[in-house]
C-alpha cells in the first residue's frame, strides 16, 4: 500500500512485522512487530480525528510458519 506521501507499507512477509519504505529511494523508514504474521494487505483510512491510519490484520500463516492470531491492528501517521 502507498500513501501520498511516497511511503511504502508491507506486511506480506515471511515474518511477523510491517515495514514502512520510502518509495523514491527504498529506505527502511521504521518497522514494527505485529502479534502475528501480517500475511495481508495493509489498508490506510481518515479517522474522527481528522489523521491517517493504516490498518492491517495480523492473522499469521501456517504454511509460512509465522505466528498465528486473530488480531487487527492501527498505526496513526503522523
């Protein structure tokens, strides 16, 4: 998923973590763990309060060997 911004987010990952990259040049801007493989497609939506949220579902992956969960989870951009 790409922000306006020119920020990269991936999750689709053989491990448990989301990663956020700068689109112009492909540097890591910040990386966090989720409780579980984010084997999904970050989404991003406008909250009441007027900032940008990505959102993603943390549900892992047998097959891929990530930890398996049943969570969702939001970041707020800044």
């Amino acid at each position: 998923m790409t922000t306006a911004g020119d920020v990269v987010f991936q999750a689709a990952t053989a491990d448990n973590f989301i990663r956020a990259y700068d689109v112009n040049n492909g540097k890591l801007l910040w990386e966090n763990e989720l409780p579980a493989g984010g084997q999904a497609t970050p989404s991003t939506y406008m909250g009441a309060d007027n900032k940008q949220y990505v959102v993603i579902a943390a549900g892992g992956h047998g097959s891929l060997g990530t930890k398996t969960g049943d969570a969702v989870v939001a970041y707020r951009l800044k």
